[in-house]
C-alpha cells in the first residue's frame, strides 16, 4: 500500500534536462539497492520466519536494541503517514492557489486523517481499491503519454505549459546536494524494508512471500521509470516540490486531465495516510503482546487505549511537520528510520549466526549460519553507509530523525526497566512462607438502609467473618437519625457505628476508623464491604454513573485492608417487583 507514493517522493523534483542524464544513474542505484533489500529480507523470511526484527534484537542482541527496533517501526508508519498528507496538499496546491496556507493545512490533515482510524473496529478493504485506482490511473497517463510521443502529438505549448506548472511548485533547498537525489532513490527500498514485516498475523504468515513482494513493487518501478523519462523528455525544471505526474499531465490531457489527476493524487494520498494509520493500533498491540508497552494493551477489546496512543502519535506528528516543511525532508527521515531498523536486524542476524557457529555440530546449520553472516554483515555495512551519508549530507535531517526515533525509545525502555524493577520487587525469597491471617474483621459503609445496603449486609453476614460491624459517617444529623430508626424497625443484628465528622470531612474518619482497627489486629485482616448499585441501561448510567469514592482508592492502599464492592443491578429489583 505505501509503495504507491514512491513514484511521486522519489522522482519529485529530480533534475532533468536533455543533457543531464544523471538521474537515471540515480534510479539504477535505487534499483541496485532494493534488490538487495529484497535478498537480505528473504534469507531472514526463511531463516526466522516467525520472529520479527525487535523479537530478534532483544533476544539476540540486548533490550535497547529491541526496543529501538520497536520505535523504529512506529515513527516509519508515522513517517509514512505523514508523505501521504504531503501527498495531499501538494496535489491541492497544484490546482489551487493556496501556497501560504499549505503547512497549515499539512498539520490539520494530519489529525483529520487519523479520525476515523478513532471509529474504525476493522481494517478498510477499499483502500486498497483505491490505490489499485491510482496505479493503474498512473500507468494510463504515462502511457498515453509514450502514446503521444512516439506519434509526435504532443505540441509545444502544452510542453511549455507543464514546463510553467512545474515552475509553479516551490524550490526545495534540500536537493541542491547531488548526494541527496542519489539517496532520495533509496526510498523504494526503504519501503520495502517496511512491508516485508507484517503486523499482527500469524506468526507463520509474518514475512510475505516474494511473488507478494514483486507483484507490488515491480509495477511502481515501472511507474517510476516512465516517469523519470518525461521529466526528462519534458525537460522539467529540477528540484521542486511538485508533483512530475500533474505536470506532465499538462503536456498530455490538458488542463482539464491536470485537475483530475491531482485530485486523484489527492485521494491516494489521504488513503495511504489512512492506511498507515490503521497498522499502528496493531503494532502497538503486537509490542504489547511481545512485552515491550502494558499488558493491557494486548487485550483484544482494549481498542480504545490503543486509539488514545495514536491520536497522541497524530498529535506528536503533526507538531514535527513544522519542522520537517518538505516532503524531500520527510522521506529522508523516513529513509534514516528504516535503514536503522534494518541496521538493527542485519546485527540481530550476525549475533544469532555467531551463536549458532557456536553451539550448532550440524554441518548444515553451520554452512547457512556462516551465509547468513556474510550476507547481513554486508547488507548492515550497507545501511550503515546510507545512514553515514544522510548524516553527512543533511545532519539537521538525521538530527531530527535521531531525536524522533529516541523519544519513543526513551517512553518504551522506561517502561521496559520499570517492569523489570516491579518482577524483581515480587520475586519471593527463598525462605519467605505464605502466611495465613488469623482472622478476618469485616466492616459496612452504609449511608442510608436502602436495599443495595441491605445487600452488602448480607454478604458481608455470608462470609463468616470474625466480627462485623456497619459504620455510618454523620455527615447529616436528620439522615442519621433516620437510620437509626430504620436500623431498629428491621432489627439489623449488626452493631451500628456512627462516627463524627470535624469540618464535614466524611473520608477521614472511615479512613482512620479502618487503619486503627487493623493495627488493632497486626496479624489479622480487615474487609471493607461497599454497597454499588449497577444501572441497566444508558440513560440509568449517565443518571447513576458509577465513580470510585475517594475513600476506596485511600482503603485499597492501606496494608491488610481488602475492598469488596458488593453490586445490587437495577434489573434484578424491577424484574422481582413485577414478580410480587
């Protein structure tokens, strides 16, 4: 799905005139180096086929190391939802005159797009549709295009007119560096190293197969060829921030095509934003599940805490876009973050080659184990090569694309090491027993003596305790007074305890009241029974909205304290008053 963008990030801007035939050396590097993108990744898909990158980092390299590969992950999503948005606005800006609103039309975009991933519950079949749309809209006008050429019907005021829309497009500094543009052909393979991990699947169905690979990428470097040729044969002015494709189809249909293959740009912008969107509440689930964020987040109906993190992942990205102002920018941070990752996985597959040149007598295991290290070494020095070279070139980018990829790195390890801290802090001692109580003292909090108290009586009545005793704060003489009263009419065999209330505080004493008793009984505990009434319907909740009393959380805290909230639904009352 991402790779559908590649053609307009990789060739926008390029320079191109009839005597400068340098960006096709520039597209063969790219081809050169996707391919063995493509060789790297399928000797991991049958060597580990079920073990993605930070599973193979942190176990054979250390925690960091998985845990950065984990980030990694998350910001290229961000990263590629962000091109897709700057897909977007440029489309909009070549047929609208709104250049200085387009950053701030870039940040709201962003948050918009996320929104509906909000709602979403599965992932959405028809972006796919429409980017099969794209593509193959695409291919109709770069090959009408090689249509009109070879009849020689393209005329020149039509050239001159897509010469005159690419001028349009702002200058991007960024490209003035050769070495830029011969990494800016690096983002196909990027992609791929992107896509050759799913997220959330069977473990068995983890790495695509390679006909699933090619059947993607094969025609969109074809695209990308095609379109390179008319940015040159066009003679298109070099480094822009347009798009070549409406450019060209200035050349070809018109001013009439140049609108709608901009608006169809357009929505295939928005679509791989939004597709992009829906992998990072799986991949935030899939890292949950691996350990690496709260357990909760793994559950599966624990769709809204993971929807919270996105929106904040939407925010936090939007926020970087003033920032990284191009999408020449954007695509070399995003370029940075995913040759790390695979940086990071070429060394996970040294060390595990090493371990097992180490421990493996197999003949056969040895032999690939020694392969799989030449190939991941050379293809790791690779990586490191272009993060060296993108460091070099623009080290504001990699900067940038540093701090990005360590601020989720520093929330995930911070979490890692806590959670490590908490397992060693619940580890028994080898001497320590389980110790029983002595006895279990039960105490009521009752405000009134209406049926979800006489409920929590009950219970508490029902577990045998050592003693019990109901305990009433008189935040109102009149209402005590009538408890009383109601205490005696039903003959509640429970002793009734009212405790003061100085400065109308009703916590405090329940609070204290509770804490002198168990230090009363340093070996026995004390249960707190607490009546709750559950509402049946929704316009019941919103009436009857169930809040934890400040008073439970403090009792929770307490040591030998148990809370017991003793639920009383409102449907059971009304289905045994019709019984009556």
């Amino acid at each position: 799905m991402t790779a559908i963008v590649g053609p307009q990030v990789i060739v926008r801007a390029m320079s191109a005139s009839k005597v400068d035939r340098s960006v096709y050396f520039v597209f063969f590097v790219g081809i050169v180096v996707f391919a063995l993108a493509l060789v790297a990744f399928q000797q991991m898909k049958m060597a580990v086929p079920r073990r993605s990158v930070h599973q193979l980092a942190e176990r054979y390299i250390s925690g960091w190391a998985g845990v950065l590969a984990a980030s990694a992950r998350i910001l290229a999503y961000a990263l590629i939802a962000l091109l897709g948005v700057e897909l977007v606005v440029s489309a909009i800006t070549a047929v609208a005159p709104i250049e200085q609103w387009s950053s701030h039309l870039a940040v709201a975009l962003i948050v918009i797009l996320a929104l509906p991933v909000l709602g979403t519950k599965r992932s959405a079949n028809w972006g796919f549709a429409v980017a099969l749309i794209g593509i193959v809209a695409l291919a109709a006008l770069l090959l009408y295009g090689m249509f009109l050429e070879m009849t020689r019907a393209i005329n020149l005021p039509e050239i001159i007119q897509a010469r005159q829309d690419a001028y349009a497009a702002d200058f991007n500094a960024g490209r003035a560096k050769p070495a830029m543009e011969l990494l800016s052909a690096l983002f196909a393979a990027a992609v791929l190293l992107l896509v050759t991990e799913r997220v959330m699947v069977d473990p068995n169905e983890r790495r695509p197969e390679l006909h699933e690979v090619l059947r993607v990428f094969l025609p969109t470097l074809i695209l990308i060829a095609l379109t390179l040729y008319f940015v040159v044969t066009l003679q298109m002015p070099g480094r822009r921030l347009g798009i070549p494709a409406v450019s060209a189809a200035s050349a070809f249909l018109g001013a009439n095509g140049r609108f709608v293959i901009a608006i169809l740009f357009a929505l295939l912008g928005a679509t791989t934003a939004y597709m992009s969107y829906l992998q990072i509440p799986r991949l935030i689930r899939e890292l949950a599940v691996d350990g690496l964020l709260p357990r909760r987040l793994a559950a599966q109906d624990a769709v809204a805490p993971r929807r919270q993190l996105l929106l904040v992942i939407a925010v936090v990205s939007a926020l970087v876009v003033w920032f990284l102002d191009s999408t020449h920018s954007i695509a070399m941070v995003f370029i940075f973050v995913s040759f790390t990752w695979a940086a990071i996985g070429s060394l996970a597959m040294v060390f595990r080659s090493r371990k097992i040149l180490a421990e493996s007598t197999s003949l056969v295991e040895r032999k690939t184990a020694k392969q799989l290290r030449w190939i991941f070494i050379g293809f790791g020095l690779l990586a490191i090569v272009v993060l060296g070279a993108i460091a070099v070139s623009q080290p504001v980018w990699a900067i940038y694309a540093t701090v990005s990829l360590l601020a989720p790195a520093a929330l995930l390890s911070g979490y890692r090491r806590g959670r490590v801290k908490l397992y060693e802090a619940l580890r028994p001692a080898p001497e320590a027993g389980i110790r029983i109580p002595t006895r279990v003292h039960g105490v009521v909090l009752i405000n009134h003596l209406d049926q979800p108290a006489l409920r929590a009586l009950a219970w508490a009545r029902s577990s045998r305790l050592s003693s019990l005793t109901a305990v009433c704060v008189d935040t109102k003489p009149e209402d005590t007074k009538q408890l009383r009263k109601d205490w005696q009419t039903h003959k509640i065999p429970i002793p009734l305890t009212v405790l003061g209330t100085p400065n109308g505080a009703a916590r405090t004493p329940v609070v204290e009241f509770v804490r002198t008793l168990s230090d009363r009984h340093i070996n026995d505990v004390v249960e707190v029974f607490i009546p709750r009434i559950v509402p049946p319907g929704r316009w019941d909740k919103f009436v009857l909205r169930h809040v934890v009393p400040r008073v439970v959380i403090e009792l929770m805290n307490e040591q030998r304290v148990m809370v017991t909230q003793v639920p009383f639904q409102l449907e059971a009352m009304s289905s045994e008053t019709e019984a009556s």
